[in-house]
C-alpha cells in the first residue's frame, strides 16, 4: 500500500507531467490497466488518452494549477485551476481564440502505486461564459413587460425578476 503523500503526489504528478504536456504515452505510469472514469464514460487507458488528446487539441496552450490536494487512505481529492486558449473545436464548439479558466476537482482511488478509478467536476459554465457560448440572463436584455416582477404579496421589495438576482457574473467557486 502506498502513503497518502504518495498518492498526492502522483495525482499531481499527472497532472503536470502528462496533461500539461500531452505526453499522454507516460500514462501507463500513473493509470492501471482496469481505471475507469464513470462520470466521463471512460474506460481504459487508451480512453483516457483520447480524452487528454481531444481535451489539448481544443486548448493546446493549456497548463493546469495544482492549487491543493487532501488524502485519506487510498483517495486523493485535488483541487485545480485550468487555463488555456480556444483554439480547437470541442463539443461542437468552433474555435473562438478566446482564453478560459476552468476550475475543478478531481477524487481518484489509488491502488498499488496507481489510479483505478476517477472522478470529478469542474465550473464548466465559468468556461461557457467566458467564450461567449452562454450569456447570463442579465445580458440578454430586458425582460417582456410580462416577465416584469410585480409587488410582493406582503407589500415588501418586489421579487428579483428571472432565476436569481445576481446576474453580474458566476457564482464564487470554493
């Protein structure tokens, strides 16, 4: 079995020296020949290098931030910071030059000095927003006059109209 610091270690190690770099035949370092992603349908290690590879052609500028990491036992959680350039269509998305910033997590199982399974998120609407492929509500304009909110039932402020009433940009990432 190996440490948590160990373990921390080699899902930073991936990150920076695979995935900042594209050097996506080194996987079999870090991956075991049965790690999945269940969340990205992911299956493999040559998946998981398909994913890295599409992942660098749509941002082939990118270079991802180890901002922290935990361990407990065999799991890892890090937390990240990705910056790249728009330069590859991606999700049928063209590309629009633009630089983006993900934020995301990612929690792996180690076993036997690598990762078997992985999980995680990002912010993917902070990307979406900063390419200009979804706007928040506020920027579209102003409501129909049938959207406008109305007097609050109990005479106080009047609702926000839409879903919220922050719109002035994305909400803060913890």
């Amino acid at each position: 079995m190996t440490s948590e610091s160990e373990n921390k270690l080699l899902a930073r190690r991936l990150l920076e020296e695979v995935v900042n770099t594209g050097d996506v035949d080194r996987l079999s370092e870090f991956l075991a020949p049965e790690y999945v992603a269940p969340h990205a349908n992911i299956v493999g290690v040559e998946a998981a290098k398909q994913q890295i590879q599409t992942f660098r052609h749509c941002y082939p500028d990118l270079h991802v931030t180890v901002d922290g990491q935990a361990a407990e036992g065999d799991t890892v959680v890090t937390w990240w910071t990705m910056r790249g350039t728009h330069l590859g269509e991606l999700g049928g998305v063209p590309p629009t030059n633009k630089q983006i910033t993900l934020r995301g997590v990612n929690v792996q199982t180690v076993r036997a000095g690598r990762i078997v399974e992985h999980r995680g998120e990002s912010n993917s609407l902070e990307a979406l927003l900063e390419l200009g492929v979804v706007r928040w509500a506020g920027d579209l304009g102003a409501a129909s006059p049938a959207a406008q909110p109305g007097p609050a039932p109990n005479g106080g402020p009047a609702p926000p109209a839409g879903n919220s009433g922050d719109t002035a940009g994305p909400p803060s990432v913890s």
